[in-house]
C-alpha cells in the first residue's frame, strides 16, 4: 500500500459492511476509535476497486457494494463506476505533515459472512466488533461513523 501519494491530499474508500443486520467497524490502530473499513485509493485503482481490496485485506470479507442506481449507463466505451453515498474531507494528523488532507468516499456494502479472517500481515489493529443499532448508541462513536454505520444498517439489513 503506497500511503499518502500526494502531499496535500489524497483520495480514500471506506465501506459499511452489513452482515446479519449488524455492521462491522474496525478500531483504528493509530487513533484507537471506531471506524469503517477503508484505506487510500491507488494509482491504479478506482474507489470501488479500493473499497473491495481494502475489505479483503484488512478483514478478509467479500463484499457487494450497494448500487444506488437506477440503471447502469455503462456501454462499450463508458464504464460507470458505482458512486459513493457520501463524500468527506479530513485533516489526516499525517506526523511530518499537518495539512495533510483525505477526501473519504463512503460506501455500503454486504457480505454472506461474518468471519473475520484478516488477509493482510502486519496491520497492528485486530480489534472489530459487528454492531447492532442499539450497540453503536451504546458505544463511544464517532457522529459521522454512528451516522453512517446507521444508515448502512437501515438500508442493507433485511
């Protein structure tokens, strides 16, 4: 993974994995709080791309994404990527660099399976927790994560 390609900003996918009527999150090894799965977006990857290969590797899920869509207009020459339900913008505490910003494209997705099997070696956070809507009320959580993690809930759990 090549963290922080450019100096001022870089572009990241994060994704609400629902499973069970329960959404995953990940406690964030640096900043100890809870967080959706997701990383930076790389050079040659679109934000789907990312959002699915970051899934797998941080916590070993196939993942479908949620499609807002009505229709797909993708044709011969024109592939239409899914779009995100949201778009955020953050400082990233980068330690050499404070105006370090991310541009966070939020997506839903679903898995079949609740297994959480790490594919990545040497992430030093193996703490996720799949949380009900009353659980992230309980817990100490971010406003936007709750937020989204609840709408994901809303909007995948069967």
């Amino acid at each position: 993974m090549a963290a922080h390609i450019h100096d001022k900003i870089d572009f990241t996918a994060e994704v609400f994995i629902v499973c069970n009527s329960k959404v995953l999150l990940r406690r964030h090894d640096k900043y100890g709080i809870w967080l959706s799965v997701g990383g930076h977006i790389e050079l040659d990857e679109d934000p789907v791309e990312a959002a699915i290969r970051e899934a797998k590797e941080e916590v070993g899920l196939d993942i479908e994404l949620w499609d807002s869509r009505l229709e797909d207009a993708s044709d011969d020459l024109w592939r239409e990527v899914l779009p995100p339900v949201a778009i955020g913008r953050h400082r990233a505490k980068h330690p050499t660099n404070p105006d370090h910003e991310h541009v966070i494209l939020v997506y839903f997705a679903k898995s079949t399976s609740d297994a959480v099997i790490p594919q990545k070696h040497g992430d030093k956070s193996d703490e996720w927790k799949w949380f009900s809507a009353e659980d992230l009320d309980r817990e100490d959580i971010r406003p936007n994560v709750r937020a989204y993690a609840k709408r994901a809930l809303r909007t995948l759990s069967t």
